[in-house]
C-alpha cells in the first residue's frame, strides 16, 4: 500500500522537474506581444525592431498584436488575464502609469504587472505656436501668470502623457492656471498648435521634429535635464527646466516590456537578457537617438523599480491636482 506520506514527495519530485524543463524549453511556441495602442507611433516604432531582434536570438516567432483603446487599458487588460508563462508580453508606455493615475482600471497596474526590461526614456518637448509671444520656457511662465486662464495647453486625451507634463508644468511653476484641451490623438494637437488655435502643447520629440526643423512651431523647452545632444531647432540648443527655474519638474517619456506578475524567474530573465542586448545593438541605439530616445539596460528589479516610481509619481499629482476620469 502506497502511504500519503510517501505519495506527496512522490508528486513533488515529479513536478519540479517538469516545472524546470518546461522553463528551460520556453519558448516553445509563438509569443504574443500587446502594443496596447493602434498601429503606427512610437510604441510599435520600437516593438518592432525588437520582436525581430527576439525571434533572431531566440528562435521563435514573436507576433505583434495592436489593441488600441481606452487609453491603452484594454490591451493592457488583456495581458493582466494572460497565463505568466511568458507567452504573453506587453510593450507598452508611461501611458501605462498616467492611465492608471487617473482613473479605475480593470487591472491593478501596480501589482497585477512585473517588469521584464525597461527599454528607454525619452525627454518631453514644450512647444508654442508660431505666433505666440514666448520663446522659452521661462518666458511661458511668465506670460501664464500674467494671464491666468487664458492660455490654452492641448494634449493627445486626458490622462496621456502630453496632458500630465502640463498639469505638473503647471504644479511646478507655483500654480499656473491653464486650460487643459483634450483631443484625440498627437496629430489634431500639432494642427491647432501650428494654426495658433491652441498656445502651447508638451509631447514627444518623434512627433514633432519636422514642425520644430521648419519653424512651424516653436520649442520652447525640454520637460527634463537629459537634453539630446542633437536638437530639432536650428541655433542655440533650447532650455532644461533648471535653466528655466524649474529645478522641481521632470517628466518624460519610457517604454518597456512588461509581463502578468508571477513570470518565471528564469523566463524573465532570459528575456530580460535577449532584450538588453537587442537595446545594445548600434543600429537599435542609433534609431532610438533620431528619435531622442535612450536606451535603458536595466535589470527587471531596476526596471521594475523605475516603472513603479513612475506610477507612484503620477498618482501624486493626479491627486493634487485633482484629475479625475470618470
């Protein structure tokens, strides 16, 4: 007669091999990688590059699927449902912190997520129409307070990266009353902002470096203290917020894998490994500079620190600054 005692051990030396073996083997099928907004931008700019630098040094199909909406919390939801087996993955951006700043998700993107591998960081651009008075941060500021609630900041929908810059702009420079103007998409922000509709929008250096190189609008400042070495704007190179008196501000731009919490820890780091020397690629880094990004090559526990921070930041705000999407 078999004894329970002598069945459990049994079971157990059964399954943690099994366990290991089917770590060792992964991937053993396809990966699906959530770009949790539409094709095109900034998020599949560099998906995709490294879903092809992961099927080289890996050796299996790694397939992109856009599921844009909501703000990126639908496809972000999807892989909250996803087994950790490291089949599912998310590229995604600080739109996955300011989302979940300012609104109830239906994931808990503080502990539902780990992080596989920070890709990069970008800094914000301040820009202002062509007619607007400005033409640097420091001056915005002091045109802002001497019209209070006159001047009008538009970004790509409430809670996107573009409204949160301005909001803590705002916070930061002792409370400037703007008025926040929310469109749908990058595209209709920069249309307006050329068309002098609106005076001035935070958004990335990618989506505006051809309105910036033909003086369409103006660059007015970079949202952070790592300044590109190579700048959009013809002349000098333009103000950090510390040259403007704003030592206190800081926003930017990151992008990073993420995966359902509870990944393997030999699947995370794997993949963690295969990503970083995808980022320390020559032609991987030299792409993310024309765009005015810089690769991270940070460990998942370092990256999951920076992304967490991140959150908790832009929680804080949110909440002083009392935005909230219903």
């Amino acid at each position: 007669m078999l004894h329970r005692r002598h069945f459990l051990p049994t079971l157990a030396a059964l399954g943690l091999p099994a366990a290991a073996r089917a770590q060792a083997a992964w991937p053993e099928r396809p990966v699906r990688v959530i770009v949790p907004f539409p094709p095109g931008g900034s998020n599949d700019a560099l998906a995709r590059p490294l879903t092809d630098a992961l099927q080289r040094s890996l050796g299996q199909t790694f397939v992109i699927e856009n599921r844009g909406g909501a703000g990126s919390t639908i496809g972000t939801a999807e892989v909250a449902r996803a087994a950790p087996d490291g089949y599912t993955l998310l590229v995604t951006s600080s739109t996955f912190a300011t989302s979940a700043a300012i609104q109830t998700t239906p994931y808990d993107a503080a502990r539902d997520f780990e992080t596989v591998a920070l890709l990069a960081t970008a800094p914000l651009v301040m820009l202002g129409a062509p007619d607007w008075a400005p033409n640097t941060m420091a001056e915005a500021i002091a045109f802002i307070r001497a019209n209070p609630g006159k001047v009008d900041y538009g970004s790509a929908g409430p809670g996107s990266i573009g409204h949160m810059a301005g909001a803590l702009f705002a916070l930061r420079a002792g409370g400037l009353e703007m008025q926040h103007i929310p469109y749908r998409g990058t595209g209709p922000v920069l249309n307006d902002l050329v068309a002098g509709t609106i005076h001035l929008t935070f958004t990335t250096v990618t989506a505006a470096a051809g309105l910036i190189s033909s003086g369409r609008v103006k660059l007015l400042g970079w949202t952070s203290e790592n300044r590109p070495a190579v700048s959009p704007a013809p002349g000098p190179a333009r103000p950090t917020p510390r040259e403007s008196g704003l030592p206190s501000y800081e926003a930017g731009i990151w992008w990073a894998m993420l995966a359902r919490r509870g990944l393997p820890p030999a699947i995370r780091a794997r993949l963690n490994t295969a990503t970083n020397a995808a980022l320390a690629d020559p032609r991987f880094a030299a792409n993310m500079a024309s765009e005015g990004a810089a690769p991270a090559h940070l460990s998942p526990e370092a990256g999951d620190r920076f992304v967490q921070a991140d959150l908790t930041a832009w929680r804080e705000l949110a909440a002083a600054a009392h935005i909230r999407l219903e």
